[in-house]
C-alpha cells in the first residue's frame, strides 16, 4: 500500500510508458502567453471577420460576398436590408441569391410587398413564378404572423418580407426561429430603423445610385465594423443587351448638359445689354427694352 501511495505522489516515479501527466501534457502543447491548438481554432477575435457557423448562400456580388461573414447571406439567420424607399431596389439587391435559391429547387416565399412582384424582370433573375408564392398580408399583424410562422415551419427555400414597424423583441423572437430555417430569411424595413437595436446578426443600408449602381454599407455583422460603401453594379435584368454605351454610364451625360444650362456671367451679359434696360428671364433685354432700342429715331 506504501508503494502504490509513494508511487502516486511521486511524479519523478512515474514508469516511462505510463500516462504523461496533464499539466505537463498541456505545457509541452503550448508556450508562456499561447492558446492550446483547440482552444485557438474556437475563439473567434473581434478584430477578424467572423466566420458563419451554418450555411451560406452567395449574394451574386464579389465585391458585397468578400464584406460578408462565410461568403455571402447567411441561412438559419435574419438578415436585415433598410433602404430609404420601399419597393425600388430590394429585387435588385437579393435577386441573384433568390434565382440560386430556385435553381436548386428551392422556393421563394415573400410575405407583404408595397407592390406587385413584376413577374418578367424575376425571370431575368432566374426566379420561375411557379416557385414563387405571394402571400399578401395587408396589416403589420398579419405580415409578423405569417412572417413567424413561415420561419418557425422551415418550409421555403428562402422567406423575404416588408416588416416595416416591427418591434425589436419581435426581431428578435424570428432570429431565434431561424436558426432552424434551412433558407435565407431577407426582412426589409426602412432607413430610420438603422437607430433601433437589432438581434439580426447582420444588418445593410442600400441606396440607388448613379450609373446603374446600388451603394450598400454593412451596419452590422460578426467582425470588425465596416465604415465604407460597398459599389454593386446592378442593370435591371434585359436593359443590358439594349443600353448603348453612353447610356451604360449616365453620370457622363449628365455631366456633358451641365455647362449649357450654367447661365453667362453678369458682367458678360451687362456688356450686352444697353444701360437701362431691363432684363428678361430668359437673359436678354425685355420685349419693351429692345422695342425702344430698334424704334427710329424722329
């Protein structure tokens, strides 16, 4: 019994093909002021752009999928999309994740929008109007309610609805029954929203711009912030295969009509116009001035 206590205690004794103690196991593993392997690949830093536990599905934009955590919008997750004006960019800016949605048998469910779905612009997007359901929910009761239970039932390849005065704790309440929804759920709400706390893991602000162009800031993500603005192009489906190049890039003519409608200095237009005469709103002397300026003279 002396032995096998003497043996137990003393850490010098123990046999050469016995098991290595833990503390020792865990000093050779890793240095002073280093993380065991296993605990470094589990901790995520706020500094690193967080990866997605679950799946994701690729937004159709490189430059919007290399700002996003995994690669794209999130599955089993609430993304949040505000825009100043409802109803004008949201197909825009989620139709190429909704016609990859579809292409793989998937169906898209949308709950609430301000307008009717045009049918033959999703088709652009590859989005089939027999795998596109449209359930119109007039009041903000009935589009929370048919939004919660679409999420809770896990039954669409991805959900998109119009939740323009949902509450936070209502937000909150469709994240945790995303994540057992398989798809992408997309809510849209206006801008002034972005001031309201969130628990969607991810939230953008989406403007139009010029030249064919949606400007979209990341509010919110798992990572370090984002300050800057994201530049997607985006022509409406079929108008690329009929826009002439100049009409590709509007801002160009746009900038080539200013100078004809910039009005002539006044010292240039004062050296025209005879001393006393008045001037007409279209630059020049008024009828009365040049009546008397061409009278003959008696």
């Amino acid at each position: 019994m002396s032995a096998v206590l003497s043996w137990a205690g003393d850490d010098d004794g123990l046999p050469a093909q016995g098991f290595a103690h833990p503390s020792r196991s865990r000093a050779r593993r890793s240095q002073p002021g280093e993380l065991p392997p296993e605990v470094e690949q589990a901790l995520w830093r706020g500094t690193d752009l967080g990866t997605q536990s679950g799946p994701v599905t690729p937004s159709g934009f490189a430059e919007l999928d290399a700002e996003l955590p995994g690669g794209g919008w999130p599955c089993q997750s609430v993304s949040e999309v505000l825009s100043p004006q409802p109803s004008v960019l949201e197909w825009r800016i989620i139709g190429p994740a909704l016609g990859r949605v579809v292409g793989a048998g998937g169906r898209v469910v949308v709950v609430g929008p301000p307008k009717t779905p045009h049918v033959p612009g999703l088709h652009h997007a590859g989005i089939d109007e027999k795998h596109l359901v449209w359930i119109q929910a007039d009041t903000p009761a009935e589009r929370l309610w048919c939004t919660e239970q679409l999420v809770k039932a896990g039954a669409c390849g991805a959900l998109v609805a119009w939740l323009p005065q949902a509450r936070p704790e209502q937000i909150r309440r469709l994240q945790v029954c995303a994540q057992a929804c398989d798809g992408p759920v997309f809510l849209f709400r206006p801008a002034a929203a972005q001031h309201e706390a969130s628990a969607a893991p991810l939230r953008v602000m989406a403007r139009f711009a010029l030249d064919w162009e949606i400007h979209v800031q990341v509010l919110k993500r798992r990572g370090p912030s984002h300050d800057g603005v994201i530049r997607l192009r985006s022509v409406p489906g079929g108008l690329d295969a009929v826009l002439t190049p100049r009409l590709m890039v509007p801002s160009r003519l746009i900038a080539s009509r200013e100078p004809s409608r910039t009005p002539a200095p006044e010292r240039e237009l004062a050296s025209t116009v005879p001393q006393g005469a008045a001037v007409h709103a279209l630059g020049g002397p008024t009828p009365s001035a040049r009546a008397r300026r061409h009278a003959p003279v008696r």
